[in-house]
C-alpha cells in the first residue's frame, strides 16, 4: 500500500475504532447528577442521549412532559416520586432499583452529650423529598429542632461557607465524606440505611429505580436493562472500572455528572458501598419496594405498573 495513503488512514481508522469501543445507549435518559447517574457510568459520555441534571426536580419533569421532544425513554428517579407520577397518569413502569440509601448523619462536635436526642438542632435538605420525608419516618419520634434546605447542595455549600449552630448534618454520599473531608471535627454519626432496616424489621431503602415509558420496545428496554445490570455487577466487582470507563472525560464533567471526584467514587464503592449502588428487578422487589413507598406516604403499589423484563 502507498506510504502516503497508508498514513492518512491511520488516523480514520483510530477515529473508528474510538467510535467502535464508546459506549452509546440506544434510548433516551434522564437521571440527577450523584449515585443514580453512577449506574450509568459506561454512558456518561453520551450526551446525545443522556442528560444527567444537578436538579431532580428536571428529571421529575419527564413523567409529565407532553411535547414528544421533551419525552425520555427512560428516567431515573426516587422511586416513590416516580410512583406517584405513575399514579397520577403518566405512562411509565417502573423496572429496576439502582441506589438502596445512601443518607447518613454527620456529628459536628457541638452536641454536649453526643447523642441524637430531644432538641437537638439539625441540618437536613429536601422536606418534602426522600430525604426529607425519610428522614422524619426513621427519626420524627425524637422531637428534634430540624431546618430543611432545598437541596443537599444548599446544606455542603451552607456548612462549609460559614459558621453555624447545628449539632447534626443530613447528607447524601459522596457529599458526606467531602464535608467530613473539610471540617475538623465532623465524623458519620448514624447510617440512616441501618436505622431505618432496623425500624421496619429489616427491609431495605429502594431509593432511586428505573421507570420505562409505556411504549418503548419491550426487547429494546429489556436489553438497556440487562446491560445495567451487567454493568453495575462489574462496577461492585470491580469499582476501578469505573475509572476505566471515564477515561475520556475531563475531571470537571464527571464530578459535576456523580456530584464526587472519580477516585473518590471508586473509594466508596470499595469502602463498604457507601453509595449504596445496586440493581435488583423492581417486579421481584415489589414487597420491599411497597414497605418503603409506604413508610413515605404512598399506598401499597399494583402489579400492573411494573415493567416485565426480557432476559
């Protein structure tokens, strides 16, 4: 073959094979920015069709979004919030849980007696949220002094930029170990997720699931499903994966996408899993699902809203 020929191609063919190895989704996605988005790490970088919004709020938006450019495919979403918009009309099923908890309490050393107790100032965010409504189902009896902030990124922003009077800090990880990071004398006080097994006799938090749009291709649906689960399997197996799939993005992007530096996403899932990353079939989880939705408010959910997976 002609040398010169041979050279410019060389670069086509590296181009391709790029493109060959990039991992794309097939669907249209929306998930908030933190751990739900940390299911997708292999798609992080298909902004063509995934969105991965810092407000939950925009996310929520899809369930109720008429104008076909504005419908996703899929959306990640707490699961009670994507319940409830199920229930009000919108045409989803819910298919897999991929985040199990992930809230715990900081101390921050202003507690005389250390202990969680009766008037006891607390920071938490997302009243009326799963945070917030968690929060108040796992430790309303307690009769605390508790101030709500919209999101969790209100309360790192509050507590990091100025001085305050709260003996206690909800948060969400990976926020918790950058706040716990950057204050001396600040520690994890409570995972909210074993309190809370412990309140309900040993059910687990089915925070955030994936709901699929009514009529999306079942086969279609069924494989972006399986490849998550995969995924996330690997991801536990192995959370230096992750680093393996975002090696093509720049730093700033990912941390604003999982809402953590990439290291110390791979730390956390290695540290215990206190990400609380998982995925288990939402229709064979409907028990667990119903006992969280309920602690929430909602109602036991009907079978009929469930997604049915194609292996």
């Amino acid at each position: 073959m002609n040398k010169k020929i041979l050279l410019t191609l060389i670069p086509v063919m590296a181009l391709a094979a790029c493109n060959k190895a990039a991992y794309k989704l097939e669907l249209s996605v929306a998930s908030p920015a933190g751990s739900p988005a940390i299911a997708l790490y292999k798609y992080l970088a298909d902004v063509d069709h995934l969105e991965v919004n810092s407000d939950a709020n925009n996310v929520l938006a899809y369930f109720t979004s008429t104008e076909t450019s504005q419908k996703k495919d899929v959306i990640f979403a707490p699961t009670n919030a994507g319940i409830a918009a199920i229930n009000k009309g919108a045409n989803y099923k819910i298919a897999a849980t991929v985040t199990f908890g992930n809230f715990y309490l900081i101390s921050t050393g202003k507690d005389a007696d250390q202990t969680l107790n009766e008037g006891d100032k607390v920071l938490a965010f997302q009243q009326n949220g799963v945070a917030g409504k968690l929060f108040n189902y796992v430790y309303g009896d307690k009769s605390l002094n508790v101030e709500y902030r919209a999101t969790a990124a209100d309360v790192k922003n509050e507590v990091l930029a100025q001085d305050h009077d709260f003996s206690y800090i909800l948060l969400a990880q990976p926020v918790v170990s950058a706040v716990v990071s950057a204050k001396e004398g600040y520690k994890v006080y409570a995972n909210v997720q074993n309190d809370y097994k412990e309140k309900t006799g040993g059910k687990e938090i089915t925070q955030a699931s994936i709901f699929i749009r009514g009529d999306v291709d079942n086969k279609v649906a069924s494989k972006f499903l399986n490849n998550v689960e995969k995924d996330v399997k690997e991801l536990l197996e192995n959370p230096e994966t992750f680093l393996e799939a975002v090696k093509d993005m720049d730093d700033a992007t990912i941390t604003a996408k999982v809402t953590a530096k990439k290291e110390a996403v791979v730390n956390l899932i290695k540290n215990g899993n206190a990400l609380g990353i998982g995925y288990k079939n939402a229709l064979e989880n409907k028990a667990t699902i119903d006992a969280f939705i309920k602690s929430l408010g909602l109602q036991e959910s009907n079978e009929e809203i469930y997604f049915n997976i194609t292996k």
